[in-house]
C-alpha cells in the first residue's frame, strides 16, 4: 500500500506554547530538520484565546497577554524557517514513531520521525464527566468553551452565570463576562480553598464584588430548553452534601471550570505509560517516556498553573530530543 | 390529502412510515418536536431483545421475536450499526436461579432460539469479566446491539426519499373525524389523511383521547442511564443482565454499537411528561447494581449520564388496537419496543389491510440508504479518493469521534435535516466523545449556519429555546 | 490608624500584604517581597489601577484581542469598555497597532495584541 510519506528528523505535535517552545530550543540546540502539526487554522493553541494578561513576567520579564506570548515565539519560527503544517489532525501513533495524518490539501498521509515531541496539551472536564444531575438544556459550557466563543467568535454564552470551580480559567472568565455586561452572581468551589491563583481571586472576583463560595457545590442543574438555575448545596470535610444547605440560584449560563486532564490518547496508542497521577506520560529528567525518542511536555505531560513554566520544560524537551537525532 | 398521517417520529412511527410507504401509501409524519427521535427512541437500552422476558401470548412476545429477527436486514437496509454479540441474565441467588429457568422456558415458547443455561465454569470462559458472585446464567445468543436513533434516523429519512413527508414542530392538540378520513390539526396547521396511525410515546393516551378514545392512560416511568468511554469498551464482550423485576429488566452493562460502555436504567413511575432529569440516586442505584454483575467497571470513566422516558401503559401489554376506523393506537410501547419496531409496523400494516386499505408493494421503493458513517469504514486509499474530490472529508471537526467535515455536511444534507447541534450529535456522533462537544460545538455551529443560512448566534443546541450563545459581544446587553 | 490587608496582584506569586495607612497615607509595608508590591499597595491606596483586556471587533466582524498599554484606573474600566465597543476598526489592522490614543484621557492607548 503506498501512501505518501513525509520523512523528518522530529515530529512535534501540537503547535500551542508547549509545541513552539520545543521547536525553538530544538532549532537554538542545533536541529534543523523538524515539522510541527497543529489542528487549528494558526499556530499559537490556546493561548490565542487567553487574550488576558499575566504570561510571561518569569519567561521575558514583562507582563504579556496570550497572543502576545505567542506571537514571540511565532515570530521565531518564522525567523528560522522551521515548518510546520496547519489544519492537520494527527489521527494516530506508533512506537516506532510513526504518525497517520490527515488534512484537507494531502488526505491521509504518514509522518515517519526520528523523533516525536507530544505536546497536545489538555481537555476540559465536562459536565457529564462531573455526573452532576437534573435536565440537560442548553447553557452548561466547559469554561474555555465558553471563552472561546466570548474570545475568538465574537459571542456571549449568556447574561446570567454561575461559575463552578474556582480554577484560574473559572477566574479569568468570571472578570471577562462582567466586563463583557455579564451578571457574573457567584463562582463556588467544592474545595475549602481556591483553586486559582489569589491574585485571580482579587483582580477576578473581589474587583467586581462576585461572591466565592468554597464548600459548596451544584447539585443540580433546572431548566427545559435553556439552563433556568440551579441547585447549590455545602458540602462537609469528606464533600459529602449537607442536607438542608440546599439554594436555588436562578442563572442562564453555568460555566464549569473543574479540572484539565492531559489529552494523552495519541500517547496510549504509541505504547506510552501513563502516570495516574499527572494523567501525562511517565518520563525521565529529559521529559523522555518509557518509549525511546518520544518525548512530552507542556499541559500533555502534566497540568501547568503558568505558561512560563510550560516553555521551560519544552526547552529540555526540545533539547532532549535535538540530542537524541544527533544534532 | 395523504393516505396516512403517522403522529410521532420515534422508532415505531419511522419504521410505520417507511412500511406503508413501501406499501403504496402516501404518509405525512407529524412530529411534536424540533427533531426526530427526540423521545423514548433517543434514551432506552439500545437493545434488541432476544424475546424471552414477554410473557407468552402476549404482543410484546410476538413483535420482540418477529421484530429481532428483522432486525438485522432492516439496519442492513438503512446502512446502520447492528452487533449481535448475545446477552446473559445473571443469577445471583436461589431465586434468580428458580426466575432464569422460567425466562427459559417462556424464550421456548416464545420461539426464542439458542437459549442456554450455563454453570458458572462455562460462564466465566464466555464472559470472564462478570462478577463473583455470580453463580450461573442464561445465554441468549440472538440478542443484538443497535443505536436507536440512527435507527430512527434513517428510517426516517428513507421513507422521506422514498416520497413520505416530514412536519416537525406539529404538536397536534386537535383530530377531527370526516367522512374521508381525519383532519389532524396543530394550532393554525392541519393536514388531512384517510388513516391516522397514533405512535405518540408518553402521549399517545392524549392523541387517542382528541378523536375520544379514552380506553387506557399511559404514566411515563424514568430510566437514567450512564455511559463511560469507549476505553471501557472492553469491560465485557455480552449484554449483561440481572434479572427481571415487576419494574421491568433491570440495570444492564453492555458494550454499545460504538464501543462504548453503557449502564442502566433505573425505573422510576413520575407524572411528569417532560420531565428527563438524572438523580444522584439513580446514579447511586446503577452503580449499585452494575458492580453486583460486572467486575472492574472504571467509574472515573463516565463521559456522560442521561434519562428517558417509557411509555407505561396500564394493560401490561402493548396496545395496537383500531378504535375507529382508519385510526390506529401504537401505544404502551415500553421495552421491548425497540426490538419489536419493524414487526410493529408489519402489524398495522397487516391491521389496515384487514380493515379494507389496499396495500400494494411499490417495484420502485428504494430500501437500501446510505449510512453516514460508512466514510471511516472504507480503506485509506478510499478514503483519499474521496478527499481528493471533496477536500472537506480531509477536515477532522470532531476530534474524539473522528468525525469529518464532510460527514457532518452530509448529515445536514440528508433526510431529515437537522438544523441544530444535538441533531449533528445524533446523526454523526459529533459531540459524543470524551470531550463531550467541548472542542468541537463552536465548529459544528458554523457549518450549521453555514448550510442552513442561519445566524451562528441563532443556533440551538436542539431547538426551541435552546439557544446556544444569548446575542453577541460588543452589543448593549 | 488603619490596617489594610491586600492581595498583590502584580505576579502569580500573589503575596498577601498589610498596609499600615493614616490619614490616606500608606505609612508602612508588610508581606511584599519585591518593589512590584510596593508600587501596588501604594496605587491600591492612592489611585487603584488596572490592565485592561478585551476584545474588539473589526468591520468585517473579525475579533482583535486589546489591551492598555498602561494599567488605567479601575473605577474607569466599563467606561473605556464602552468606547472599545464603539469600534469598529477596519479588517487589516496589525499586531502591536493602536486603535485608541490616550483613552478617556488616562494616558493609557488601546493596542491590539492579537495577529
């Protein structure tokens, strides 16, 4: 069966911060010959759509938004030269370090490489996911879901929103929707502390007076077609609910910021370990997994709270993976 | 003026439909909601059962046999997923043990064939993942797996190419007797047949109740179900059973068409025609259960959880019956009336032609439709065939399911359209991953509004007021 | 004399801090552990600021992500949102551009930070 081949040296999957970072330091520490793939219509991931600021202090020494931390590292691998490819889906992983790639200019097509570098970051947990019960209408968004939309199409989820999980992105989305004209009416957490960074607390929340409620979590979701409200109850030390601390809060938009978890399918396919813990790949101190000349870093390998610390370790995994082809 | 007017597009409605089109007949469905297959076809256990529960003599043990053996020529047909990979009904005591040896000799009376049953030793080398406690079981090897709303789906939309009408959002509240037949009205709207054939689900006691039968009354009972990814896929290799109760067949673990792993149901009366809602305690219960049949279910694996509705009706049977001339009740259909849904339809077929409407078998009934997910079937080379002509196959829009733009194209260009998200979900399974839309939904709503010349801010996640973005950015709110 | 806890918001590191403040003077610092802290808890007190993030939208209904160049005050934020959703700049604006000098006259343009 012949179907067309492209040879490189290192496959980078995934062109988010994790991605270009790697692609740089591979290139800086000699490596020529590498091809990043990257689903999407533009480089840059999920930082397109992180149009906030707080990126980049540790990494440049000032205080950056998402597209702009992207856009230094996109202005590099433009001045290197080094290719990549958009819009194209990596559908499948062998140990021997081949990948089956598909997009719409080439159809289906393998990537052999003498190396890969897994930096496909990470997904949201759903709402089914978090098995939280009532009526499934419309108006339950995953938080970057819905700060796709806000942030990247130009559309406002809803007017009435109720956060769950007081992680960064629930933070972020919470200032984002109030500047937007939102009624954000409170983010909740089922923790005792914040997820979040406090300082996302105070610019996100105390900055527009919307109540944190730890403790306390949505027990179920009202409402036929479109979301109406839903259940609040506090929960105890085990985060078993308390009977009797039930509140009906009437809302449009429930916006769930509940957990990342690597996306690592790819990953399992190619014969990769997975560490229970971090949900990434089990890897050595040059982020190598139990596969030779394959790779991870960046949200894929763990979750990280700061883009600056995602670049540092796809350095060493660039790097790594430099050394490994010979370069 | 149509020959037939079919009210409800569930399972039993699509597949009447596309029966008596068949047939000769000219058919109008009449469809209450936005979609089809939005009621209890599009939440049930997806089983087509061996037969063996239905009490002997009964419809339901008629249709389920006749109708499981249909079933796998029809899905051929229709170009939809069937796998019969059997079931075991699992005894965990002396009663279950005293219950399987009358299921036994009911599937024998029944004309259920294969039926077995095996000692744990053979059990356990049939299907090594059931659980210890386990002490034998009935094997029925004729029971399949189907998707019912791909079903449903494609039935509609073959009897549609095949000349039938589809009217959606006809909620009839109105049924007037003429001497050429009915006139079927929904507020302002009204379309008239010779024959009215009544496959309402959960309201099929209220359509009969418009021309004044009020001879049964129908009481929803919920089933929640909970499905985990299809990395679970493998927990078991069998539809696996407890054994029956007065509410019905009990919690099942089984393997979906997909690959999925798929509990449930619970089975709770509520008076509540709409109301779908999932409870802790029915996630609770089905856990409860599962683990009593099944060992090593992964529940951190859960994607999704949901609830249908049965149509209980008060006779313990199904109801097919003809009150009136030319109107026909398919009512009561609770399980198993997915797997008697083709012979249902043979059934009022059978019905009408008794009572003096001519059916006559139409040379140019096209049966055989396409299926929107052969595309992941063909071989590469296919595949780049395809992609070299229609660049937008090359395009992957849903990234856990591994659905194409071209597929969900397809899916919005064929019968019946879909004109919103959860309608792109049920036909491509877009949305239906472990990701659960979250990366793919933005997309779908564009091709949707792309193809159906509606604003992305207008599209509903499944019609009615189930908008999706509320207005965009940048305007006063 | 009063006793101000704040969350410095400069960096992720968030320090918590107490400002000892008398007669709307910041007389004392605790809880800082840079210079950062200190300029935060003294425009906390004086003239709370903030950077400014948003989106605006393009003629041809493309979205630009934007910021203030400088943090501006905080009680001004929905009055500067307003005037960046009156936009709308043409389709080919560039990365680094600025679409709006010296904003409701704080000092602080509107730049757009996206490609």
């Amino acid at each position: 069966m012949s179907l067309k081949t492209i040879n490189t040296d290192i496959l980078i999957i995934g062109g988010g911060p994790a991605g270009l970072s790697a692609a740089v330091s591979a290139y800086e520490a000699g490596a020529r010959d590498m091809l990043i793939v990257e689903r999407e219509e533009t480089l840059g991931g999920i930082l397109k759509q992180c149009i906030h600021s707080g990126f980049g202090l540790h990494r440049f020494g000032e205080e950056l938004t998402g597209p702009e931390y992207a856009h230094i590292y996109i202005s590099k691998i433009e001045e290197y030269g080094i290719p990549f490819m958009l819009d194209t889906m990596i559908t499948e992983l062998k140990p021997d370090k081949t990948a089956t790639a598909v997009n719409s200019a080439d159809g289906i097509f393998e990537i052999k490489a003498g190396a890969v570098i897994l930096a496909m970051g990470c997904r949201e947990r759903s709402r089914g996911a978090l098995s939280i019960a009532g009526s499934r209408p419309s108006g339950i968004y995953t938080a970057g879901t819905a700060q796709k939309y806000v942030n990247l199409l130009g559309y406002m989820p809803g007017k009435e929103i109720v956060i769950l999980g007081s992680g960064d992105i629930g933070l972020i989305m919470a200032r984002r929707m109030t500047l937007e004209g939102a009624n954000v009416k409170l983010c909740c957490d089922i923790l005792p502390v914040p997820s979040g960074l406090p300082r996302n607390v105070e610019q996100c929340l105390n900055d527009f007076d919307i109540p944190l409620r730890l403790s306390c979590t949505v027990s179920k979701i009202h409402g036929k077609d479109r979301l109406a409200g839903v259940t609040l109850v506090d929960v105890d030390e085990s985060l078993s609910p308390v009977p009797g601390s039930e509140e009906y809060v009437s809302c449009d938009t429930l916006l769930l910021s509940c957990g990342l978890i690597p996306e690592n399918e790819l990953s399992r396919g190619a014969g990769v370990i997975i560490d229970s813990k971090t949900g990434g790949p089990v890897t050595d101190e040059n982020l190598q997994t139990v596969v030779e000349g394959i790779f991870a870093c960046g949200n894929v390998h763990h979750v990280h709270g700061l883009v600056d610390d995602v670049s540092i370790q796809a350095d060493i995994a660039g790097r790594a993976a430099a050394l490994y082809v010979g370069a | 003026m149509f020959d037939v007017v079919v009210i409800g597009a569930g399972i039993c409605g699509a597949m009447t439909a596309r029966l008596l089109t068949e047939y000769g007949q000219k058919v109008c469905i009449l469809e209450r909601c936005p979609d089809v297959a939005m009621g209890t076809t599009k939440a049930n256990s997806s089983i087509v059962h061996a037969g063996f529960d239905a009490e002997p003599g009964s419809l339901k043990a008629r249709l389920n046999v006749r109708g499981s053996v249909m079933m796998e020529e029809i899905a051929r047909q229709l170009g939809v997923k069937y796998r019969r990979i059997g079931a075991l009904v699992v005894a965990l005591g002396e009663e279950d043990k005293k219950t399987l040896s009358d299921l036994l000799e009911k599937g024998g009376i029944n004309g259920v064939s294969g039926l077995e049953i095996l000692e744990r030793d053979e059990l356990i080398k049939l299907e090594p993942g059931i659980a210890d406690e386990v002490l034998c079981a009935l094997h029925a090897p004729t029971s399949a797996l189907v998707c019912p709303y791909e079903l449903c789906i494609a039935a509609v939309g073959s009897a549609m190419d095949n000349g039938a009408e589809l009217k959606l959002s006809f909620e009839v509240d109105k049924i007037e007797r003429t001497d050429k037949g009915y006139i079927v009205g929904a507020g302002d709207k009204s379309v008239s047949a010779r024959c009215v054939i009544n496959c309402a689900g959960v309201y099929a006691d209220e359509i009969a109740r418009l021309v004044g039968d009020e001879s049964f009354s129908i009481r929803p009972r919920r089933g929640e179900y909970l499905i985990l990814d299809k990395e679970c896929g493998n927990t078991v290799s069998h539809t696996v059973f407890r054994c029956p109760d007065e509410m019905g067949k009990g919690v099942l673990v089984t393997p979906t068409v997909d690959g999925n792993l798929f509990l449930g149901p619970t089975a709770t009366d509520i008076d509540d025609k709409e109301d779908t809602s999932t409870t802790p305690e029915g996630f609770a219960s089905i856990r409860a259960r599962a683990v009593s049949q099944v060992k090593g279910i992964d529940f951190s694996k859960i994607i999704a959880s949901f609830a249908g509705l049965r149509a209980t009706g008060n006779t313990g049977d199904f109801i097919i019956n003809m009150p009136l001339e030319g109107f026909v009740n398919v009512a009561a259909i609770e399980s198993p009336g997915l797997s008697s849904a083709p012979a249902i339809a043979e059934y009022v077929r059978d019905m009408l032609e008794e009572s003096g409407v001519e059916m006559r078998k139409d040379p140019n009934f096209k049966a055989e439709r396409k299926s929107l997910h052969r595309f992941s079937t063909l071989s590469i080379e296919e595949k780049n065939a395809i992609i070299a002509d229609r660049p937008e196959y090359g395009h992957i829009v849903c990234r856990c399911e591994g659905v194409s733009e071209g597929e969900i194209l397809e899916a919005i260009r064929s019968n019946p359209r879909p004109s919103d998200v959860d309608g792109i979900k049920r036909r491509t399974r877009t949305g239906m991953g472990r990701c659960q839309g979250g990366f793919c939904t933005p997309y779908v709503i564009g091709l949707l509004a792309r193809e159906t010349g509606v604003d992305y801010g207008e599209i509903s996640k499944f019609g009615g007021e189930s908008l999706i973005n509320i207005g965009r950015t940048k305007s006063d709110l | 004399m009063e006793e101000r806890k704040m969350t410095c918001i400069m960096c992720p590191r968030g320090c918590l801090m107490t400002a000892k403040i008398e007669n709307g003077e910041m007389l004392s610092l605790e809880g800082n552990t840079c210079k950062r802290g200190y300029e935060y808890a003294y425009n906390e007190i004086h003239h709370p600021v903030r950077t400014l993030t948003t989106t605006v939208r393009t003629e041809g209904g493309r979205i630009a992500a934007v910021k203030s160049s400088v943090p501006v005050p905080k009680k001004l934020q929905f009055e500067i949102m307003k005037q960046i959703n009156a936009l709308r700049p043409s389709d080919d604006i560039v990365f680094g551009q600025t679409l709006i000098q010296n904003v409701c006259s704080t000092g602080s343009d509107i730049i757009v930070t996206s490609d």
